[in-house]
C-alpha cells in the first residue's frame, strides 16, 4: 500500500530537436502546462523540476509546485532527485518519474502502477503498451522492452530485434531509496549507445517491473510530426 506519493516532473529547455519544447503550444496549453495538468489530477504533490525559468513562469499562474534544480544534470532522473531532496522526501516516498513530454498520459495508467508496484516486489516499475503498426516499430524514437514471463524487463532497445514487441512508455516509479541508489551508477557503455538510461538500471542488477496498459495512449512529443498529431488527438477529442 502507497501511502506517500510524489509525482516529479523533470523539464529542461534545451531539447536538441524541437526549440524550446516544454513550451510548445498544444490546443491553448503549453506542452508542460498539459503534463502538470495531469498529474496534478492525482496527487497534490506533483512538481515540475527544472532549471530553466522560462519553463517556471510559464506555469507559475498554475502551481506553486516549482523546483529550480542545477543546470549540470545529465537526465531526467538526476534532475528529480535533487527535487526530492530539496522536498525532504522520506526515503520510503513512492515517486513516480513523469515525462514531461508526455501530454496525454490517462489516469488510469497512474493508477495501475500504484496497484502494481504495490502488488510486486521490484526496484523499479515502468509501463509498455501494444505496438499497433510496422511504422511503431521502425521509428527511431520508439523503443521497445522485452520482459520475462513475469513481466519482469530483460531488454531495451530502438531496433525491432524483440519477438512479440510492446512499446516502452517512458514513465518510472521507485522509492526515494532506489532512486538515490539509482543516481549514483555510472552510465553504462550501453546505456550511452543507445541512449537509454533505463540500461543503467538493468545492467547494475536492479528489477524492473513492466505493467502493461493495452488502452489508447498517444505518442509523446520529439518531433514536429508528433506536435501535429498531438493537435489533431486535441481537436478530434
């Protein structure tokens, strides 16, 4: 039973492939604005983490919950740490690590990985959903997990190498514990080749739980392909 939960939202201005990408507009809300929106749906105590004050002003009119943390971090999950810490988090804390460039997450996704970090014994807990086309698969930016007959993950990866794929959704939840622990690896030579920090956590021995979620869930945003069809999902709505 989670008693204690932190939803962080770690956020950055310098995406290398859209300008200024927290900020983009989506249907009259900034990206970050519709993140925050929906965490905020669950608990109180979301707070976007960021070192940029473009990003804090544009949501001071919404929130309070504001984190400016260091401009040397090397990823989201640095980022939020030092959120946790500046919270005083207890160390036994469920957080959850939203994307914050995952406008559309349901809230039903949420609940399902309280339930089932509740439910399984794991360091860390994160989501896959169906690969619904070929096109899924060959795009650069989906990556893929393969998990045991537990749905425990044994594989990562931007190739199509994977029997049976599901689509990695890039949403984490661990104790403040874990994630201390989780900060302080170093990247692995994998981790850098791919680009994908979840690896680390792999390659270090640390379990990963994958819950599946089979219902809608839209693209996140790395392109401007993906800002288009995120306004169309907003106006067909």
């Amino acid at each position: 039973m989670i008693n204690d939960l932190y939803i962080l939202i770690p956020s950055r201005i310098g995406s290398t492939r859209l300008e200024n990408k927290p900020l983009i507009n989506l249907g009259g809300k900034s990206l970050i604005q519709r993140v925050l929106n929906n965490a905020l749906e669950i608990t109180d105590k979301a707070f976007v983490a960021t070192d940029s004050d473009l990003i804090k002003n544009n949501i001071i009119d919404m929130t309070s919950n504001i984190i400016m943390t260091s401009t040397d971090h090397i990823s989201g999950t640095d980022r939020i740490c030092e959120a946790a810490k500046i919270l005083n988090i207890d160390e036994d804390a469920f957080i959850i690590n939203l994307q914050g460039d995952e406008p559309f997450i349901p809230k039903k996704l949420i609940e399902k990985i309280i339930h089932d970090y509740s439910n399984n014994t794991c360091d860390v807990i994160t989501v896959s959903t169906k690969i619904k086309s070929n096109e899924e698969i060959n795009n650069p930016n989906c990556v893929m997990v393969e998990t045991d007959k537990n749905q425990y993950a044994t594989k990562f990866t931007r190739s199509d190498n994977v029997p049976n794929p599901r689509r990695h959704i890039g949403i984490y939840g661990y104790s403040f514990n874990i994630l201390q622990k989780l900060v302080s690896l170093k990247p692995t030579k994998n981790e850098i080749k791919f680009k994908l920090e979840q690896l680390r956590f792999l390659e270090n021995g640390y379990s990963i739980y994958v819950s599946e979620f089979n219902e809608e869930i839209p693209p996140g945003i790395d392109t401007e392909e993906d800002v288009i069809m995120a306004n169309k999902y907003i106006k067909d709505k």
